[in-house]
C-alpha cells in the first residue's frame, strides 16, 4: 500500500480501490475464523485454489478467506458472492462441484444448504438462515465482506473514514460528545459509559496519556473479541486511533492473548500496513496527529483482563489488580492517565462516527444503547457468535436465532457474563438483555459469554464450575477472594458430594457477602455470582443435594445410581462391551444388571444404549 | 492539610496519606495485618474495613489503601464492618489455626472455630516480607510464587535466592513469625528461604555480628560513610 498522505488521498485510493473490483464478479467467501479452522477450512480454501488452477478460473472468479460468521456449529462456511448462497459444512471434496455447478452454472447444490431444523426446508441465501435472520450485524458482519489480512478491503468497505473525518472535522472535545451521546457503554463488563471515561482521561494532569484495547478475554466459552480482532482488526484500530485523537493520546496499547494466535498474527500485519501508509505514526493525514500503537501478548491469567491488572502485566510487572481508589483514567499505566476499552468498545466508535447519534440511539434501550455480541454456547442448536441489539430478550436468542435446545431437551437455565455472571432460569426467559436487566436478576452481561443450560444440568455442579475456575485464577494477593473463593468451593463440592449439612447454603451465603463486598478486584467482588444466582433460582436443588442425598438432574456422581430397566433391555450386550470398569454382566436374552459397587457413572452405557433402557436415579 | 472525620472526631492528614495512617496516628484501633508504615499499602489482608462516606454515598472499603480525601466521614466500627472482619478472621484461622496473633483476633472478635476445613499453615501471604525485602532492601530476593490458592511466598524460582543479604528484614516484620532466623558466631541463616552465609567479625570486639554479604551490600549502597563503618559491630562504631 502506497502512502496516504491525507484525507483527499485516503478517498483517492478507496476510489482506485473499489474502481479495480466488479461488484459482480464471482466471489467465494471461505469463512476462516478460529472455529471454521477447527473444521478444516484451510483445506477447503487450498481446495478451491486448486481446483481454480485446474479449470484456469483464477481471473474469473475471485476467492476471499475472512474472519469468523459466526454461525461456528455448521462450519466449514462458504458464501458465494453476489448472489450470497449460504453453504455449510463443506469439505475439500465438495469444491469441484461447487465452481462446475454453482459459480459456472448457477445451480445450487441442495446438499449443502442449511436446513431449517423444524421445518425442513433448505434455505439458499445466508440473510435467511434463521441464525442470522434474528440477528443485527452492524459490528460483527463485516467480517465476511474483508480479508482481514488486507486493509485495501477495509478501506474499500469505508475504513478510516470515521478517522478522517474526527481529524478534519471535529475537535476532541466534540468527538467526546458524541460518545457521550450515543450512549456507548464498555462492552468488557463493567458497562462504564465510554465518553465519560473518554472525557475524565482528557481532563486528568499528566505528561503522557495512554490509550489501550483490552483483548485479554478469558471467559470460558467467550471468543466474540477474539473474533472481532481475528476478523476485522482495522475496526478496531480506527476506534483506537479516533479515541486515541479525543483523549490526547500518542500512544496505544493492544493487550492480546497469547492463546490467540491468529488475532496477535493478524493485529499485527494490520499495524504494520497502517505504519506503511502513514496512517499510523507522525502527522497522520496531514493533521499534525501523531499515533502508534504496539501489541502486548499477555501469559494466559484470567485476572489481566481486569484493568489494573493488565496495566501492571504491561510494565512487566505480575499482572496483580490494585485498589482503584484513583481511577486509571488519572493514574493508569506508569502512573499517567490511561484509557482503556475492550475489542468491542473500540470497534463501536467508528460506526457511531459514521452513522451518527440519532442512528445508533435508535437501536437498543434505554440505558444500553447499540448491539452487543454474545458467545452462544452450551445445549443449544445453533453454537456460535451472534450480534444482537440491546433489549432482545433470551427467548429470541436461545430460540429464534440459537434454534433452540438439541434433542429432547428442557431450557433450564443460561448463565451470561462469564465465571462472574449468574444464572438466569427459564421463568426469567423473555427478560430483555441489557446491562441494568442482567445485574437486576443477578447475572451480569460481562464480555457477552452464554451458555445455555437444559435439564440435564445440574445448578449445584454448574456453581462447582465456575468456583473451581475463581479459585485457580484468582490472582491470590487478597485474603476474601483467595480463601474465600477456595472455601466456597469446598464447601459447594461437599454438597455435590453428598456431604452437605444443614446450615451450609447460609454460610455459602454470608461467604459470598463478605468475598462480594471485601475484596480487592471486580474479579473478587463478583466472585460470589455464580453460586448466589444458582442459590437463588434453584434452592431445591441445592436442598435435594444437602437434604436428600439426591441430584435432581442426574449429574453429581456420588448421589445417583444406574441400573438397567429389565423391560426396556434387550440384552444386545453393547452396554457390557463399553462398559469401562466391566460393571454389567448378563447373558444373552437375559436382562442385563449394573453392579452399583463397580459403576463409576460415567455415562458410555447411556450413550450405547439405543432402547433408552439405562435408568439414572 | 485535609480534614476528614473517623468515627464523628474531625482529624487531619496530609496529600498522599491514607485512611488508616491517620487513624492509627489519632488513636484509633483499626485491625490490620498487611500494612506497615514503611511500606506502600498493599490492600492484601481485608482486615481494616471501614466504612467510608463520600459525596452521599457510603461503602465498605479497606483504609490502608484509602487516599484521604476532604470531607470524607469515616466509620471504623459498624455493622458492616465488624461481619466483614469476622469472615476475614475466620478464614484466616482456618487457613493458620495456630499462629497467635490469628488466635488473638479471633478472641477479640468472637470468632468460634472457622467453619470450613482447617489447614495447618503459618503464613498469611501479607506480602510484608516480600515488600520489605524489595521497597526498603532493595533486593528482591523473595516474590510471590503461584497463583490463586497456590499462592505463596519463596525465592524466586524456589531456589536459593543469591541475591538474599539474610539481613532479617522479613524475620522481624513477619506478623505470623513463620520465617525464623538461626544464628551461631559463623553462620546465619533465614530458614524459611534456606538461605545460610557467614558472619563477620567485629574489628574492635571480634564478636561476630553480621553476614559478610550484608555488609557488602549496605557499603555499596550507602554514600559517605567511612571504610571501617561497617567492619565493626553497632556497639563499636
């Protein structure tokens, strides 16, 4: 990329590059996000590329590999372009077929379509498929347009205008306005208002101010800022630059894991091509703006992603939170006034630029203004990342767009915002997510994690989870979230155990008031969220399991027996073959017995039994 | 100056000061474990609660790292406080059962015996000895190893540290006294880190009276004191 020495050049190349490109020429669109990878989307790409060769269709017919669609349960995707055929699960077999017959005769291949789970029809164009359908994609759906390794197709889809335009056009403080209004708020979990933020890092003393991108996700289950850095990193960086721009910033920060090999690779290579056309470094645009941006890998601890935290890992010291009595935005990174926003936040700012206010105040609540990406994962159809507005209820997500839950199984319960977030039970379904909704019922919408949990779930075994993952990440430095977390661990393992003793859900409690309100971190101080959230939507279960000796749900191993229902089986023998700890014994034509003493519960006879003759109890 | 009030009686303290300073400098008996007035506030133990009332609004917040701020009211003994003392206590009781000032807390503050497992550890992880050793020795000889409830204190890497003067620092700030210091006229050792180095005599007296190494040290990080300064013991100098 040449250099782009101001606005007026920046609008030259868009014009040079989007003159070069036939809207109508054929395009294969290889999602090659870090699910697709998963399913072997390389191979399909290097399919393609072949098989391109072989019938000497590379002039003709363009192929892009972009970041993640989102729709990660039918992966590998391919979207042909222009007419927007939505194929899924496709194998490198299925690529001959798909240039003779789709790109050379326009005929669709049935075969990989998605079809509509209940009722049955094939739907041909990605914009139908009821996954996307229900959703609003302003964020998250340029990912399939662009090759995020090229930032020729951000430019072409409008990148740096919203940059070019704040330089121009308005001054900080205005740009801090116009956060302001639209609402913007942190997208990483504490929901902050983002201008307000904006604004107290402009107005606080210091030599330097720092900006930084929080991409040190680390829920489990969450990649949506993951997705967004791997996909679309330009985005990001735009946000970055015009915050950067407000706030009075040189310098940047983009704090990534290292887990994240693909979102450090391709942060990187856009970097490197904005330092190369001058739209990062001294005088940006001719506008006297200078800027650059470095990229941090972080080690992996789950508590650098709270904000203090992050800053001491950056000065390389151990990545330990601090008390936040002076905010960051006066005394963050060594110690000067420091902005920091998470993946999603940044990627917002550029939208806002562009469409305006009145556009984006138009979408979601009242307090919670815009989309926000959510990770939908766990007993749901339709596994992937989903951009919904604000004030969508779960109903509509775990339904309409995750496409419900798979088999025969019952909704139970979804558990948002990550190891801090709570459960939400099924009589909460038609609630509207939005940042005050979420923290009212006890959850919260932290980064955008969801897993959706069916009958099958056990709520105690759920709080187990999530405590065990607090315990061993929390950094340990205070004593309430250190001994706390690992105490009411303890105390909720016991339970499932079949150990509970009367009193224990009231100590689990003043534990959770105490480790919530005395610690040190919002890690700390949310700690407690899974296990109250579960208390208190579910206090039989736990009263099953304290009282009864008994898991409702047929999980917690140590309360629950299998046997073999004597009409039910047939005695085909296949239980007894997989049987790991040869527990079941029976001849042929006769009924089969589970030895309870021998049985370790470990579920392979259920899953070989096609009569359903396995009973757990 | 700043004023503030604790407990209803108006106090004053100085930009830069925290809460708890001031409070411990009028009287005032706030428990704590972590903090010493040596060292920068570190917020590690959760003993010194306080409620803190600013622009109307009241919250439960530890006073050693609590900057002091005009017209703040604080309160060292509420409701609040005091519960969340107790459940800090009674982990730490449960983590330490037999170290003494644990036990003395526990006493003062009715806790019973802790609810929860019990261990049979000595250290707290205030973090004191680890302060010390890099804020006032300038060592670093001691970090913090592990994380969450492997947390602990050690030589880095968990082998003898080389750069540990065995001055004693973190022997006579350790609150719980689990890091023990043996003497004999030729040797001193920090047992908890096994860090063992020679003593040298006093010039003067010919008593030994520190390690060589230590001496070493304070003589390349102090200015204008004599040579012999340190070739003799505090007695003879």
């Amino acid at each position: 990329m040449k250099r782009i020495n101001n606005p007026q050049e920046l609008e030259k190349v868009r014009e040079e590059i989007l003159g070069s490109r036939d809207p109508d020429k054929p395009c294969i669109t290889i999602c090659s996000g870090t699910g697709c990878h998963a399913f072997g989307c390389e191979k399909v790409t290097e399919s393609f590329r072949a098989e391109l060769r072989k019938q000497a269709l590379e002039e003709r017919i363009y192929i892009r590999t972009t970041g993640c669609h989102g729709f990660c349960e039918k992966g590998p995707l391919v979207v042909i372009n222009p007419q927007k055929i939505f194929y899924q699960r496709v194998t490198p077999e299925d690529t001959g077929e798909i240039i003779a017959e789709t790109l050379l005769k326009n005929n669709i291949i049935e075969r990989l379509l998605y079809t509509h789970p209940q009722t049955g029809e094939k739907i041909v164009k990605e914009e139908n498929v009821p996954f996307y359908k229900g959703q609003m994609r302003i964020i998250f759906g340029n990912n399939g347009k662009i090759d995020p390794t090229k930032i020729e197709d951000y430019i072409a889809i409008g990148g740096y205008k919203a940059l070019s335009k704040v330089l121009r056009e308005l001054s900080p403080p205005e740009i801090i306005d116009i956060i302001k209004n639209s609402g913007l708020r942190g997208r990483g979990g504490g929901g902050f208002p983002a201008g307000v933020k904006w604004e107290s890092c402009r107005n606080a003393p210091g030599d330097k101010h720092y900006v930084i991108c929080n991409a040190d996700e680390g829920d489990p289950g969450a990649y949506m800022d993951r997705s967004l850095l791997e996909g679309n990193p330009h985005s990001v960086l735009e946000g970055m630059m015009i915050g950067a721009y407000a706030i009075g910033s040189d310098e940047g920060y983009i704090y990534v894991r290292n887990e994240y090999p693909l979102a450090v690779r391709n942060v990187g290579i856009a970097i490197d091509q904005l330092r190369e056309c001058g739209l990062l470094g001294e005088n940006i645009l001719d506008t006297g703006f200078n800027f650059d941006i470095k990229v941090n890998r972080g080690g992996g601890a789950f508590v650098c992603g709270e904000s203090t935290a992050l800053m001491a890992s950056l000065e390389g010291q151990a990545g330990e939170p601090r008390a936040k009595h002076i905010h960051t935005v006066e005394s963050g990174l060594w110690e000067e006034p420091t902005n920091l926003n998470n993946v999603e936040t940044w990627a917002n700012v550029p939208l806002i630029i562009n469409e305006g206010v009145d556009w984006y105040t138009d979408i979601g609540t009242e307090n919670s203004k815009g989309t926000k990406i959510f990770s939908l994962v766990g007993k749901v159809n339709n596994t992937g990342l989903v951009e919904v507005p604000m004030g969508i209820t779960i109903r509509e997500i775990v339904y309409d767009i995750g496409g419900g839950i798979p088999g025969d199984g019952k909704f139970k319960a979804i558990q948002t915002g990550g190891p801090s977030g709570g459960c939400i039970p099924e009589s909460l379904i038609d609630i509207q997510v939005d940042f005050d909704k979420l923290t009212e019922v006890g959850s919260m919408m932290g980064s955008g994690g969801m897993i959706v949990m069916d009958d099958k779930t056990c709520m105690v075994d759920t709080a187990k989870y999530f405590l065990n993952f607090l315990k061993d990440e929390s950094c340990g430095k205070c004593t309430t979230c250190r001994d706390g977390t690992r105490r009411m661990y303890e105390l909720v393992d016991a339970i499932t155990r079949g150990e509970g003793k009367e009193g224990d859900i009231e100590l689990l409690e003043e534990l959770s008031w105490v480790v919530s309100e005395a610690s040190l971190c919002a890690l700390g101080q949310t700690a407690p969220n899974p296990v109250l959230s579960t208390i208190r939507y579910f206090t039989d279960e736990y009263e099953a399991h304290i009282k009864d000796k008994r898991c409702p749900a047929g999980v917690c191993k140590d309360l629950i027996t299998y046997s073999i229902d004597e009409e039910k089986c047939t005695a085909c023998g296949k239980c007894k073959k997989v049987c790991p700890s040869d527990a079941i014994t029976g001849e042929k034509k006769v009924p089969h017995i589970i030895d309870t003493e021998k049985c370790i519960r470990c579920g392979a006879c259920i899953t070989e039994c096609k009569f359903d003759a396995i009973e757990v109890a | 100056m700043i004023t503030f009030t604790i407990d209803g009686f108006e106090v004053e303290g100085e930009k830069g000061q925290n809460v708890l300073q001031v409070a411990l400098d009028n009287g005032f008996d706030i428990p704590h474990l972590c903090y010493h007035e040596a060292l920068k506030p570190y917020g590690a133990c959760r003993l010194c609660q306080v409620e803190v009332t600013k622009g109307g609004r009241t919250r439960l917040t530890t006073s050693c790292n609590y900057p002091v701020l005009e017209g703040i009211s604080v309160q060292t003994n509420t409701e609040k406080t005091t519960r969340a003392r107790k459940m800090v206590i009674e982990l730490l009781l449960a983590r330490c059962p037999g170290v003494p000032i644990i036990k003395d807390l526990a006493k003062e503050y009715s806790v019973g015996e802790p609810r929860f497992k019990v261990d049979n550890d000595d250290c707290i992880l205030c973090g004191l000895c680890e302060r010390v050793c890099r804020e006032v020795v300038g060592v670093d000889a001691i970090t913090f190893l592990g994380r969450g409830s492997d947390r602990k204190v050690g030589p880095p890497l968990e082998i003898n540290p080389k750069t540990c003067i065995a001055c004693g620092a973190c022997v006579y700030i350790c609150p719980t006294n689990c890091i023990k210091l043996e003497e004999t006229e030729s040797e001193r050792t920090i047992v908890r880190w096994e860090r063992t180095l020679p003593m040298k005599k006093c010039k003067a007296c010919g008593r030994s009276f520190a390690p060589w190494f230590q001496l070493e040290y304070f003589g390349k990080i102090t200015d204008g004191i004599p040579a012999d300064f340190w070739d003799k013991c505090v007695d003879c100098r």
